[in-house]
C-alpha cells in the first residue's frame, strides 16, 4: 500500500474539477426545499461547473395544451415568471458560484414553448425568449435537444421517456449520458469486452413539486434529486445523485435541511 502525505492528498485533490446540475425545476412549481437544500450545498461543494439542465420555468401560460382554455392561466403571467426565477433562482445561484465557474442553461421542452408560441405568434419575436428576459450574458445557453460534454461527461436536458428510458439514452448515445425530463431515477449501465470501458445513461429526479396542480393530485414515480460529480484531470469521474426525501438530505456527514 501506498501512503502519501497530507500535502501531497491535498495537490492531487486540487487537480480534481467539481460540478453540480439541477434539472426540472418548473418554476414556479419548483420544490422550494431542494431549491434551498441545493443552493446551501453549492455554498459548501463550490462548484468549478454548473448545470441547469432543463426546464427551469414551467411557462405554462404559453402551453399548447392550455390554449383556448383561460380558467387555466388566471393570474399566470410570463413577465412575472422570468422576474420570479431570476429573483428566486438565478440571482441565488449567482451569489454563489465563483467567477471562473462554467455555467450552462439547457434549453428543455418548457423553455421550447416560446419557439412553439413563437410560431404562432411571430409579431413577439425578439420579446419572451429567456435569453431576452433573463441575466444569461455569462451563461452558455445550449438549445433544445443538444448536449454538451464535461470530460467523459455529456448532458443533454433528456428526450426519451419510455418504461427504460435509461437503456434508450445509452444505446442512442453510445456514451456517458446524464439526463432529466422523466423526473425519475434510472441508470443502465453498457459495456463491451473489447473497450472495457463501462457506458452509462443516468437519469436524474427533478427539483420541482412532486404534486403540481397539473397533477390533481394523480399519482406519479418522481423523485426529489440533483446531480453532483468529481472530475480528474483525464477526464474520468465519480458522481453522486442524492435524494431529498422529507425535505432533507445528508451529503458527506452534513445534513442539508431546505
């Protein structure tokens, strides 16, 4: 066994680059608890990467499915919806992250609603988009269905929602695929013989209400969750999905109440 000095453990741990991604957070239908839970845990983790994956706001007031149905969007309003993430989410995140961190806003189906609105209604181009309405000038926006990579890591906000949507994800990708959309755990791990290198596709659970209004109420497999990953100079990596479970979780002996 090799034993190595406190100093040299503490150069090697300096060379190890530190993430954390947050998906589905649905504002505002967001779970306020893992919102507060993941902002006191990006205080203490520092992250040197920093991923909103997708679906940030809900933007139900724009919804396809909601059109022609006003009952729906009493007291719903777009404006207020990018003035309360930015408030509630971005600005909290921003306090935080230091000024070298990389940070990236996945566009999700939710956020798409503007296109899809867009569509429609070309006369407020340039008007509702996020980019418009939100502080983004020192994020990387990546638009729907792309993905960007993080060393051996790749992100995209998620796209298949079948019973294994975790097998779908790494045989489409044929890599290393984190994801969310599903808003439930779900791994499926590929390997080869001739590579000996293990692929995996990771769901992660979501940030929002399990419950939503939406919802009334219907029963679903969500799961309260985000994602948080150690990365070496070569690019491989150690990752860590914990759950929030009564508004509470323990991450390295500490635990985080929201």
């Amino acid at each position: 066994m090799v034993h190595m000095s406190r100093d040299k453990k503490n150069v090697k741990m300096k060379s190890v680059k530190r993430g954390l991604a947050l998906w589905d957070l649905h504002y505002p239908e967001h779970s306020r608890s893992c919102l507060n839970i993941a902002v006191e845990f990006c205080k203490d983790f520092k992250p040197d990467v920093f991923i909103l994956g997708g679906d940030q706001m809900d933007m139900d007031c724009i919804s396809y499915y909601n059109r022609n149905r006003p009952k729906l969007l009493e007291g719903k309003r777009l404006k207020e919806e990018y003035d309360g993430f930015q408030r509630d989410v971005l600005d909290r995140f921003e306090m935080i992250l230091g000024l070298n961190c990389d940070k990236y806003f996945l566009i999700g189906n939710h956020e798409y609603r503007v296109e899809r609105y867009l569509e429609s209604n070309p006369q407020h181009e340039g008007f509702i988009e996020p980019e418009v309405n939100l502080h983004l000038s020192s994020w990387s926006v990546i638009p729907f269905n792309e993905s960007i990579s993080v060393g051996k890591m790749n992100f995209i906000h998620g796209i298949y929602w079948n019973k294994y949507h975790s097998y779908k994800h790494v045989n489409v990708y044929e890599d290393n695929i984190f994801y969310g959309h599903v808003h439930n755990n779900q791994v499926f791990t590929k390997t080869t013989p001739l590579l000996n290198l293990p692929k995996q596709a990771v769901g992660v659970g979501c940030m929002c209400n399990k419950n939503p209004s939406y919802k009334r109420n219907m029963p679903n497999d969500w799961v309260n969750q985000f994602l948080f990953w150690y990365m070496f100079p070569d690019g491989s990596f150690t990752y860590y999905t914990p759950t929030v479970v009564n508004n509470r979780v323990v991450i390295n002996d500490k635990i985080y109440l929201g």
